[in-house]
C-alpha cells in the first residue's frame, strides 16, 4: 500500500494527457511531491502544467543521467505514462527506442531503487480483437496489434513477463480515453475534442463510415473512458500495491453515435452528422469494436462504477472545452 498524500512520485509524459492528469489527481490526494519529466519542444502541452504543484521538472532526454546521478532523489512511486502515442507513427526504430527501450531503463532503474511502477501499456496491443481483449499475461504470445504503436506496447508487455517483473510492476491498457488536456495531440486527440470544434464552427459532425458489413455507419463500438476515471483507476492500482496488467476502460462498448449527440445537446445545437469515407491508409488497422474486460481490476478492489458516457462528454464540453479550461482551472 502507498499513501498517496505522502508519497513522492515521478510521472513521465506529466505534461501530456494522462500523465497531467495523474498529476492533478495526485494534488487533489493531497501531494505536490512530484517530479514531472516530458518533452515539452514546441506544442502547447505546457498549458497542461499551469494549475498543478509539483516540485520539479525535467526534460526527458536528461532523465536517465539525472536519475543515476541521484540529482532527482529517490521516489515512492513511478507513474510511467511517457510515450510517443501516435498510432499512425511509421517510424518504427523511433517507437522502439522510445516506447520499448527507454521503458525498460526507467523501469529497471525504479525496481533497482525500491521504487513502485505503473506504466502505460494500451488497448491497441489487442489489435482487430480477433484474439480478445483478455489482460491475461498468457494471452500476451497470441496478441497481433495493427500498427506500430500497439506493437511498442507489446513489446514492453513482453518484456516484463520475460523477466518476472510482473510481480513487482503494474501495466494498464488504456482503452479510448477522452477528456481535458487532450488539446495538444493534433490528430490523435480524441473525437469528442475533434467533433466539439467542427460542430460549433460548421453545425456539423463528420463521422467515417463503416467499410465492416456487420457494423452500419456511425455503429462502430469502443470503449469510451473518461480521462477522470482513469485516473481513479491508476492510481487505485498504485496506491493498493497491485501488480500485472489491467484493463483500464468502462468495460462497456459504445457506438460512435452515442458519443457525439451528447455533444450537441450540451452545445444546445440541432443534431447533424455527416458520414464521410475512411481514408484508405486507416481501413486495414481499424479497430470496429472494443471493450474492456475490468474484472482484474475489480478484483484488486476497484468498486466505483464508470462515469455515465453521455454525463462524462457533457462535463467535458461545457465545462472545459467551451471554458477553455484545463484540470486545475476549477
């Protein structure tokens, strides 16, 4: 067990989505005992960092020599969430250097020092779904993701496995999380960000149609999770000590239509959508339907059910993204 209150944590990619997220969670809980490490280069995730405490940053090309220098100190706890998470990046030897290497070193340096891990792992490891969505170790041989990214995580997953760090580590497999602070990442920011912008500049959302013959247009499924509930999720596991690999999701599966009216009605604005065709390059790595199994997570003693999906994108639009707001704002 840790006590978050008084712990002192580390959060790679603590100025991205999740990983400032964590951070805010972490100063409601009561610390400020925080060093962030990011690559902040050119985007606005700086804006992400401006209502949170923490003690310290560094940039995450300096992190490993500062953390065998002892300059950064010790830390109760890793909350390892840095990661390029483009799915459509194509540079492989980039995703592995960055996702795959670079995890394992700032891994192994948290086991060596006593420290805690919770690490990002991802939904996309599980691919087209062909061979479930089951955060079982075991099923980890039989996993084919579609692109690299999922690959990367994978990889990472194995890794671990390999070498019994499943005991002593946390891995979670973040399906489609949506919420503030997602403003930075271009294209992959999540639809409800996209489709919030086009709606109050164009009165219309655009959709992909479906090229699946059992899915009709706008009826493709995921799993929605709002980025508040991932954080309970997250830090429940680190906080409880829980080690292996973890769903993090709602466990429910939604469509595509479920998520954007919601939209319009917190915009108070008539319903309109578009269906557009998919661009040739995403149809053979398309994900048509996720959902997570949380059972593993339930049984470490996770209880709180999820935020209602049509609740979570209201809060999300009227509250952060007409506001302009990021966590912390309010």
């Amino acid at each position: 067990m840790i006590d978050l209150g008084r712990a002192r944590v580390l959060v790679t990619g603590g100025a991205g989505f999740i990983g400032s997220a964590l951070v805010w969670g972490l100063n409601a809980r009561g610390t400020s005992r925080i060093v962030i490490a990011d690559r902040l280069g050119t985007s606005a995730k700086w804006k992400n960092l401006r209502a949170l405490h923490f003690e310290d940053y560094v940039e995450a090309s300096d992190l490993l020599e500062r953390l065998e220098s002892g300059l950064l100190g010790d830390f109760d706890l890793v909350l390892h969430m840095g990661a390029c998470s483009a799915t459509t990046e194509q540079d492989a030897s980039y995703l592995a250097r960055n996702n795959y290497e670079f995890s394992k070193d700032v891994c192994l340096w948290a086991v060596r020092h006593g420290a805690a891990v919770v690490y990002a792992s991802s939904a996309a490891t599980y691919g087209d779904g062909q061979a479930g969505m089951d955060d079982d170790p075991a099923s980890i041989e039989t996993l084919r993701p579609l692109n690299m990214y999922g690959y990367s995580k994978l990889l990472f997953d194995r890794w671990v496995r390999n070498h019994a760090l499943l005991s002593r580590v946390a891995g979670l497999r973040f399906f489609n999380v949506f919420g503030p602070n997602e403003g930075h990442k271009g294209d992959m920011r999540s639809v409800v960000h996209k489709a919030c912008a086009q709606i109050q500049q164009e009165g219309v959302v655009q959709l992909f149609r479906s090229h699946h013959p059992d899915y009709r247009d706008g009826e493709q499924r995921r799993d929605f999770v709002y980025v508040k509930d991932v954080v309970d999720m997250t830090l429940h596991v680190a906080s409880h000590g829980a080690t292996g690999l973890f769903n993090v999701g709602s466990g429910e599966a939604h469509t595509w239509l479920d998520l954007v009216r919601p939209i319009f009605a917190a915009l108070q604005v008539p319903e309109r959508i578009a269906f557009v065709d998919m661009p040739e390059v995403l149809r053979g790595t398309y994900q048509y339907h996720t959902q997570a199994d949380i059972s593993r997570l339930r049984a470490t003693g996770y209880t709180q059910p999820p935020t209602p999906l049509a609740d979570a994108v209201r809060d999300y639009v009227a509250n952060y993204l007409v506001a302009g707001a990021h966590l912390g704002d309010r």
